[in-house]
C-alpha cells in the first residue's frame, strides 16, 4: 500500500528544505496552507529567526473573493514587508504543497510586488 496525503506531504517538504535554505541577505520564504486560510513567513535558518510574517488572518491584508486572491493579496503584503527589510530576494519554500492554486497565487503576489526567486 502507499502512502498516505499527510507522509507524502512531509516526504515532500523534507526533500524541499535540503536544497532550501535561508540566509539574512536571502531568507527562505515559507508557506502553510491550511484549509481555510494561507500563511507566509521570511526566515533566516543561519539564525533561526523568522524575519517577517502576513497571512489572511491580518487586518493589513485587504482580500475578498476567492482562497486564491486573498493567496495573492497574502504575496504581495509579505513582498512589501520584505522590500521594506531591504530583502529584494527569496528562497521560495512551497512547504510540500503543490505550485498549484493557492501557492502558485501567493508566489506571483510576492513576484508582482517586486520579489525575485
């Protein structure tokens, strides 16, 4: 028998942090997605430090309309936070989700607000 969703996930995210990796001058921009709402983080793994946070849940983040735009209004708040940190480029870090959907609108958010990866 196979795997189950949830060890293919974690198989997945396990193989995606070998290669990703976050620095100050270029921090790893992880995202959670749950079933309700999408989360994106800049951490700096040399430190350990979460440099930056927006999700759907804040009120700076102004979204109506489907998971995949509010996904794409959560892109372009983190890109903004990061720009004003002087961090212009990420490590992007799907965190064992698919680019599809709602991860695939939060990277072109955060690319259209003026973030390289």
């Amino acid at each position: 028998m196979g795997l189950s969703t949830t060890e293919r996930k974690l198989r997945i995210r396990r193989r995606i942090r070998k290669v990703s990796f976050g620095t100050e001058a270029r921090p790893r921009l992880s995202v959670f997605r749950s079933n309700k709402e999408i989360y994106a983080q800049l951490i700096d793994d040399n430190k350990g430090v979460t440099l930056a946070a927006a999700s759907s849940r804040d009120k700076g983040v102004d979204a109506k309309g489907s998971k995949s735009d509010v996904a794409t209004a959560v892109g372009k708040a983190i890109a903004e936070k990061a720009l004003k940190l002087g961090v212009d480029t990420v490590a992007f870090d799907r965190g064992g989700n698919l680019y599809h959907g709602r991860v695939k609108s939060l990277a072109e958010g955060a690319r259209e607000a003026g973030l390289k990866f």
